[in-house]
C-alpha cells in the first residue's frame, strides 16, 4: 500500500490527500479545489498517520 498524508490548504482549509514521496521533495503542492500553491511545511495541517 502507498503511503500518503493529508495536507490542509492554508487558503480554503480543504484537506487532501498527497503522495508521500512530495512531502519533503521541496516542491509546492496545489490545492484541488482553489487550486492554491503551497509547501508542505506551510500547510495549515498535516495528518502524517500512517
């Protein structure tokens, strides 16, 4: 099975799932549904369980 997490957007607080291997790869991720650009790390909330 994948790992994933679930990544909150800063901007519209939707939550989303990510694949793990973006989360410390240094590049922005994009917001499905206000289509937002941001950094894990800047994430309002991260769900790293596995």
């Amino acid at each position: 099975m994948p790992r994933i997490f679930w990544a909150t957007c800063p901007q519209c607080d939707e939550p989303f799932l990510v694949s793990w291997e973006l989360r410390h790869a240094g590049v922005e991720l994009i917001c499905p549904f206000c289509k937002d650009t941001f950094l894990p790390d800047d994430a309002k909330e991260l769900d790293e369980r596995l």
